[in-house]
C-alpha cells in the first residue's frame, strides 16, 4: 500500500499500521515501521499498548521512556496502556507515573486510576490503592470497581474482593463478565459453593455464561468443589468457544476429582480437536498416566512432545523433564527415566530425587544408593524427600543397616529433622525384616507422637509374620486414632484370616456394620488394545460385564472346589 501511494509516511497511517501489526502480533513489522518517521504521542500509545499486549511489557517501559526523552507528553490513553505492564516495574517507577499523572492533570480520569489501582494492589499497597480509589470523582463505572475486585482476588485478598463487590451492588454500579471472575476466584479459594451457585445464576440471568473467561472461571469453583458433573456439564455448554485455558481446566478437574480415565480421555479428545497443548496440559496428563501406570499412553505424550518440539525450549525445561521422569518410574519403566534424566540440559534436586524414588520403589536398592553419591558429588544438597526416597529404597530392597544409618545421619551429618513419613519408612522396613519389636518401639519413641500410617505398617507386617498379639495392640492404638476410619478393621481382619481365626472376622466385620463403619470400595484397571478398563466393587456398569460375570463364577467354583474359604465385601 505504502509503494503503491495508497499510505504515507504521516504520523496518522504509521499509527495505523503499528495498530494494524501489533493486533496481529507482528511486532517486528511494527517496530520497522516506527522507527523510520516523525512520531506523535498517538503512535507511541500504538507501540506501547502493542508491546503490553504482546507479553513485551519491558519493551512497553522502553519505549515510554523513549518518548519522554523526546519532550513528547504522554496522554490519558498512554497510562492505562503502560500500567498494564506493572509486573515488571519497580514499586518507585509506578509512583513516579502516578507522579505525572496528577501533574498532568488525568489522576480524575477512571481508566488511569483503575490502572493506578491495579498497579498499587499488585505491590499489595492496598491502603495506596484504596486511596486513588477513593479520591476519583465519578465512581459508577464498573472498570474502576473490577480493578478493585480483581485486584485484591489476585493478591489472595479475598475477604476484601467480596467487601468491594458487596458494595459495589449496594451502590448500583453494573456488573461485568470481568467482575463475575475476579468473584468466582473469591469463592472457588474460600470453598464457598453457596454463594458461588447464586454467582453463575446470576451469570445466567445477565447472559455472561457465553463468556468463555466466565465459564473458565464456573469449571474452576465447581472442580474445586469436586462437582465433576457441573463443571463438565458448563464446558460441554460451551461447544467451540474453548480455549486452552478451558481444556486445561476441566483436565485438571478430572485428575483432581480422581477421574484418571476421564483425563487420559479428555485429553485425547482436545488432540482431535486440533489444541496444541501447553506446559500445564503437560504437566496435568502425565501425572495421571503415572497414577494409572498407564505406560502406552505416557510414551505416546512423551513422542508428541518430541515430534511437536515441546522439549528443550522452555524455561521450565527441567519441569518438563521431571514430569516425564516421574511418569515412567510410576508405570516401572527405569529405563526410560534414565534416559530422560541423562539427556536433561539442567537439572535440579526433583530431577534426582525423582530417580532415587523410582529406583528405592522398584526394589534397585544399589542404583538409588548409587544415586544419591552422584547427587551429592554433583553438588546437590539433599533434602526431606531425597531421605524418603533413600528409606524407601533401604525398605525395598531390604538393607536394615543402611536405613538405620540413613535415619540417624539425617539430623546429625545433613541437618534435616526426621518427619513422621521417615519413620515410617524405617518402621515399615523393620516390619518386613521381620523385627516387629524393634520396629514398635521406634513407633512409640517418635517425638511427633502417634501416626495412623505407622500402625497401619505395623499392623500388615503382623499379619505378615504372624503375630497376632502385637496386631492386637497395634490396633488398639490405630482405632484410638481413627474410631471411623475402616482401615483399622480390615487390617485386624485380614490378620485373624491369616491366623485361622474365621470367628474374629467374622466378629470384626459385625462391629463394623455395629458402628456403621463401611469399607471404601476396591478398585483396579487394565490396559488392553482399547484403552483402560476400570473395576470398582459392586460397579456393574461395564459393557462386557456379564462375559465377565460368568467368567468369574467360573473361577469361583473352581476356588470353592479347593476348599478355600471366602469372604464377602
């Protein structure tokens, strides 16, 4: 257009071009068509706010302090634009803009002081804040209350969010789809589902439930309060209005609502959908395969990653890493770990913690030991999880002595103080090594007191070397810590089945229905060709459950026929 002579070189159409290449975030087109004319305040607001928008706030900063070095005076457009990059700013650069903002006269202008606003609550300078709010003439704008609301949401000032939305509706000030989130974030922090419900009828009634922010924002509070069916029900709702923040967080509803299946299937789904996924895409999904040692589906991500060139660029490299590390030791696969771990650029003590763990739970006892010398010649300081790991390993792989020393080294060599999981770790090894005495008198000597996960350990190493009277104590001990708690019961019944003693199970599991103590349902899965099947006790939902059925009472009455007795769940 420009060599046609349909655009000069006039300050006006270089404006609109930086406009037109920053929207389609071309800022290096941008920048060259800047920097070759006369410039006017008009187009630095151009550059600036393209910048900001960008993510290039420091370049935003740069380029403002051009402009003032050039004797050009900003505008009231110039400070909203520049103070949406305060996250990189000193505290004084954001009190010397206010600075010129009154000496220009704009401090009465909403969309300056909500930027001002906005920018005092990010340094959590609530009282400096509340202050530019206070002193602005006209306050019925919602720009100027939503800084407020969204401002103090950010900074965990939830208490304060909800004070200044009260007040807001008190005051008859409209509300926003920007005011609805900054609420909603409010109450999904403080488990207030109440008050979030009427929040998305009042988002129904106001039509905002077709705000893809607001409906990120409505999956968010319903996952949080772990009402799965809610928040799939709004993201199905939102039909092809999703971005990646919406399928990022109705996986992480999934996977925090304990549907691992759903999440493995849901991100398959966002594949075909043609989202490219991110580092919290990444990092949600691999999680759930380790949890599901579902090791087909883990390598598949893993491979996506490397052909869409997701490794090796990111300044969360190392997180990337760990995740898949710690993927492929949960589902067993050692070599793959350290594969992962041996081509990583930077590693950091997660990296080796996470191959201590995988090697100690696998039983390579030796390679985790091995490895904790590596870590520690390569200048790695260990921590807290670095010795669970370790006691691990020495449980595993049966090395009594070294997990003895490992547990006194803690405080003495490395000045780490031994938590409950450490001595449970010692305790469970102890266990299984057969040295029931040793392992109870640690348990009472622990100076953090009683811990159910330790007679739990105490009580399966019982049953393990059968001596029924300590599993007695031992749970004793664990029902005076969890009355309601059905574990305690299952253990001591499990210990009487070992021992012969059909009629103290059947004794225990009458208590139980007594104290209307019920057992949490059992669950397993397969991985076949067709993905992952999941098994719950009593679940009868599964399309192939009557083959199943049959098969199983074939088992059965092959069982019955050996005269081994069985117990009903």
């Amino acid at each position: 257009m420009v060599r046609k002579g349909f655009l000069d070189d006039s300050p006006r159409a270089v404006t609109s071009l930086v406009n037109m290449y920053a929207k389609c975030g071309l800022m290096r087109r941008a920048i060259s068509v800047f920097g070759g004319s006369e410039i006017d305040v008009f187009g630095y607001n151009a550059i600036i706010s393209g910048f900001v928008v960008n993510g290039s706030s420091l370049d935003a900063i740069e380029m403002y302090r051009e402009m003032r070095s050039k004797g050009i005076l900003p505008d009231k457009y110039t400070f909203p634009s520049l103070l949406k990059g305060s996250d990189v700013m000193e505290i004084s650069d954001v009190e010397k803009v206010h600075g010129l903002v009154f000496k220009l006269g704009f401090d009465s202008d909403c969309y300056v002081g909500s930027g001002l606003v906005t920018s005092y609550l990010k340094f959590k300078l609530m009282e400096d804040a509340q202050k530019v709010f206070d002193e602005l003439p006209e306050r019925d704008d919602s720009v100027l209350w939503n800084a407020l609301v969204n401002g103090y949401s950010q900074i965990f000032r939830f208490e304060d969010a909800l004070r200044v939305f009260s007040q807001m509706r008190e005051e008859g000030v409209g509300i926003s789809r920007h005011t609805v989130t900054g609420v909603l974030s409010a109450f999904t922090v403080l488990g207030d589902l109440d008050n979030g419900r009427s929040i998305h009828g009042l988002v129904v009634k106001l039509g905002f439930d077709s705000s893809v922010a607001v409906s990120n924002a409505l999956i968010d509070m319903y996952g949080k309060s772990k009402w799965l069916e809610e928040a799939v029900k709004i993201f199905e709702a939102m039909d092809h209005e999703r971005d990646i923040f919406t399928w990022n967080s109705v996986l992480c509803v999934h996977d925090y609502c304990g549907d691992h299946d759903g999440t493995l299937a849901l991100f398959e789904r966002m594949i075909c959908s043609g989202i490219r996924p991110d580092l919290v895409t990444l990092t949600t999904v691999l999680p759930t395969c380790g949890r599901l040692a579902a090791l087909k589906q883990g390598r598949e991500i893993h491979g996506y990653m490397v052909v869409n060139g997701l490794l090796n660029r990111s300044s969360n490299d190392e997180f990337i890493h760990n995740s898949l590390m710690d993927m492929y030791t949960k589902c067993g696969d050692l070599r793959d770990a350290q594969l992962v771990f041996d081509l990583m650029r930077n590693k950091d003590s997660a990296s080796w913690n996470i191959m201590i763990n995988g090697y100690g739970v696998q039983g390579c006892g030796e390679l985790a030991l091995d490895m904790f010398s590596r870590m520690c010649r390569a200048g790695f300081k260990p921590d807290e999880i670095t010795f669970v790991g370790l006691l691990q390993a020495c449980n595993h792989s049966g090395y009594v002595s070294e997990g003895r020393r490992f547990l006194e080294q803690m405080e003495a060599v490395y000045n780490i103080v031994p938590t409950s999981d450490h001595y449970a770790c010692v305790i469970d090894m102890l266990g299984r090594a057969g040295k029931l005495e040793e392992a109870y008198k640690l348990a009472i000597a622990m100076p953090m007191g009683d811990n159910p996960i330790v007679w739990r350990s105490i009580m399966s190493s019982c049953r393990l070397h059968g001596n029924t009277d300590l599993a007695q104590l031992a749970g004793k001990r664990l029902h005076e810590l969890e009355p309601e708690h059905c574990g305690g019961y299952v253990l001591m019944s499990n210990v009487y089945v070992e021992a012969g003693r059909y009629e103290e199970v059947l004794d225990i599991r009458d208590g139980m229905r007594q104290q209307n103590v019920k057992k949490t349902p059992g669950s397993s899965w397969i991985v076949l060709k067709n993905g992952i099947h999941s098994f719950f006790t009593g679940d009868r939902t599964h399309p192939e459950f009557e083959y199943i059925s049959a098969l199983l009472s074939l088992f059965t009455s092959h069982i019955r026929g050996h005269e081994c007795m069985l117990l009903d769940d």
